[in-house]
C-alpha cells in the first residue's frame, strides 16, 4: 500500500511548512509499543553515547525505534517531499512532564547557533533540505503543550539570538525553560491567526520543514507529554562534517562520542558518499512486538 501524498496535500505543505497529523498506528498499538519503549529504550543506557536514559538517536540502537521511523505511512510521505533517497541523521524523544515551561519558538536549520560550526552543511540553506517527523507516543493537548507553528514562517526572515546557559548538566534538558536551556530570542510578532497547535493521539505523526517556526506552551495537566522525533535530510547533506574529526561535539551540557554515531539510510539509496553510515540496528522489532501489521493510513 502506497502512502504517498496527494498533489493538494504537497502544496498545502509548500504553503504553511508542515502537514498532518497522520495516523502511523492506533492508540492501542501506541500503548504496546509506548511500554517496550519505555522498558527497553528510555530507562536503559545509549550503546551509542553510553548516557543513561540517553533520549539522544535511539533508532541507532533499538529496532523498534528504527522501525517506526521507517515505515511506510512514514517513508512515502518523507519521500512525496523530499525525493527518494533520504538519510535519518538525528532522533530524539522529547519529554513534558507536569508543568514543564514553555518551549519558546525555534527553527532546526543547519544548527550553526548552538555550536562554532553549523552541524548541518548545504549548498543551498535558504532551501527544504531536512525534514522533521514527530510522533505522538502520549496524546498530546494544547493542556499539556503539543507542538505549536507559524503558518508560512519557513518562507519568512527573522533574526534570531542564542544565548548558551552556564555549562552545567542540570541547565539543560527538555524541562528547561527556553530551547533546552537555551535563552532564544526570535525577533517577529505574533500573529495568532497563523497559529496552529497540532494536537495528537499517540500513534499520529506530522511533518515539517526545518525553516518553520515551531514551539509549544507549558504543560499545564496532570499528565505527561512525550514525544519522539527524527530528522531526515537529502545524502548530500554533510552532517557533523566539521566534529567527526575530533569525534566529538560539545552540545546541549554534554560531551557526544561521534566514535559509534553515524547516517542510517531511510530511502532509495546513498550514492554521495558525504556522510559517515551506521549499521542497521538488530533485534526484534515491530512486527515482533506487535505479531501483526500496523493499522496505518
């Protein structure tokens, strides 16, 4: 079955910079698969950065991860936007327990605000290069702040200032205030009739552009929010060119091994040869867990 998206559904995307939500799975399926991931993935250590519940590029060491990333109510829609041949570069959950502070508005274009170097390199990075997926694991609300956009804002300019906070561990994470930890300041006015608050039931997903400003209000409930997503780029898209040397970058309070990091193929095939490509992670996955398919559409 093809999950390719329709000539209306690509210009709307082209229009406001992200689309969806989608249904990857059924909130049922999200509870399985939310438990395995909670027991297997987010209360172990990273194989890959050795933290403990390491919440960084998961989809490098746990099939369940890799699996949903690359399924194909997922890929074929990536794909309609991107073209064929995709890399997956970064993952990360994303953690909003009960009154966690807002998430300020932000955009994920090359990265160069947060470190010396931009992470991300491009001939053409006013242009879609990357794309970002985020998948609902809980029901997220505007109570317990689901992610927020600006309509068109990826067709816009805005300065922006980053601020990094003193470099201790407990100044950074997704319970902090700003980006992370981070103190960003995106100079625009709000304009609440471009505002969209992308509410999800776990097993729906959306997509965006990485010029699309996005944020999300405080978590006002009782309840956590957690998400998870990946970032796909195009193969010629160098990623931590300027790090691998060194095998590290200093990032978000922490030192990050790049000795065991690498690109894992999403689509279509690499033929650039400008990235460093991991391994595909083994063990049981989806289909496993599950024991049938996803009722995806």
């Amino acid at each position: 079955m093809s999950y390719k998206l329709t000539a209306d559904q690509v210009a709307s995307f082209h229009e406001n910079g992200f689309i969806g939500p989608f249904k990857l799975c059924s909130p049922e399926e999200m509870a399985v698969i939310r438990q395995q991931i909670e027991k297997e993935v987010i209360n172990t250590p990273s194989s890959v950065y050795g933290f403990e519940k390491c919440p960084r590029d998961r989809h490098l060491d746990s099939r369940i991860v890799y699996d949903l990333f690359t399924h194909p109510t997922v890929r074929d829609r990536l794909t309609s936007l991107l073209g064929p041949d995709l890399l997956i570069w970064r993952s990360s959950f994303f953690f909003k327990p009960p009154g966690a502070p807002a998430t300020v508005w932000h955009r994920a274009n090359v990265f160069k605000e947060y470190v010396d170097n931009p992470i991300l390199e491009t001939n053409e990075p006013d242009n879609l290069f990357q794309l970002t997926t985020w998948i609902a694991l809980d029901e997220a609300t505007m109570e317990n702040g689901c992610v927020q956009f600006i309509k068109g804002s990826h067709k816009e300019y805005y300065k922006t200032v980053i601020t990094k906070p003193d470099d201790q561990l407990q100044n950074f994470g997704n319970d902090k205030k700003g980006l992370m930890g981070y103190d960003v300041q995106v100079d625009f006015d709000l304009d609440e009739s471009r505002l969209v608050n992308m509410e999800c039931q776990p097993g729906e997903f959306f997509i965006f552009d990485q010029r699309t400003l996005h944020g999300s209000p405080p978590n006002a409930s009782a309840k956590r929010r957690m998400g998870v997503n990946f970032r796909a780029v195009q193969p010629h898209v160098k990623a931590y060119g300027h790090f691998l040397e060194d095998g590290k970058i200093e990032h978000f309070g922490r030192s990050w091994d790049l000795s065991r990091w690498g690109c894992i193929l999403l689509s279509g095939k690499d033929t650039s040869g400008v990235n460093k490509i991991a391994e595909l992670p083994s063990g049981k996955g989806l289909g496993d867990l599950l024991q049938a398919p996803i009722a995806a559409s």
